[in-house]
C-alpha cells in the first residue's frame, strides 16, 4: 500500500504486520508466512507474507502510533482511511 519501516509484527495465527511510512501506519492482518522482520524498509508492492486463507485485512490511518489506531478500529472517527486512496484506486460508495 505505501513505503515503510516494519514496526511491529504480531504471529498469533493470524498474523499482522503494522509498517509506518510517509505520515502513515498500515496494518495488514490475516495471512501468513510473514516474510519481513521488524526493522525492514519495504516498498509499495514488495511480498510480505503470503495469504493462507481466504481474504486479508489491510487498515491506512494517518495515526502512526498503532495502540492509538487500534483504539478507534470500531468508531468512524476519522482514523482510518481508505487503502485505495493510496493505491491510485478509489472505493465506490455508491
């Protein structure tokens, strides 16, 4: 989704990976096989894991701290933005 540092990775089955870049944190959950360590530059496109199941979860917020970002996952607050934004898409809220 964007360019980024590796901050925190999370391997609880589901495995998130939080990566901050460019005034973002971006969360990707729910695949597996994660293939970066905390502390790895990566670049919009670059593998970081590999999907185990059926779908994946992937969260844009101009919050970088990510217990702050967590804190309004359920609350339309502004917080999160769309992913789509920033990959040259948009969602259709139609």
């Amino acid at each position: 989704v964007h360019s980024g540092t590796v901050k925190q990775i999370n391997a609880t089955g589901y495995d998130d990976v939080w990566i901050v870049g460019g005034g973002y944190g971006i969360l990707q959950q729910e695949f597996g096989n994660v293939t970066v360590k905390v502390g790895d530059k990566v670049k919009k496109g670059d593998k970081i894991g590999t999907l185990t199941g059926t779908h994946c979860h992937v969260g844009v917020t101009k919050q970088t701290d990510q217990m702050k970002a967590e804190a309004s996952a359920y609350r339309d607050d502004g917080t999160w933005i769309d992913p789509l934004s920033l990959m040259g898409g948009g969602s259709d809220k139609s």
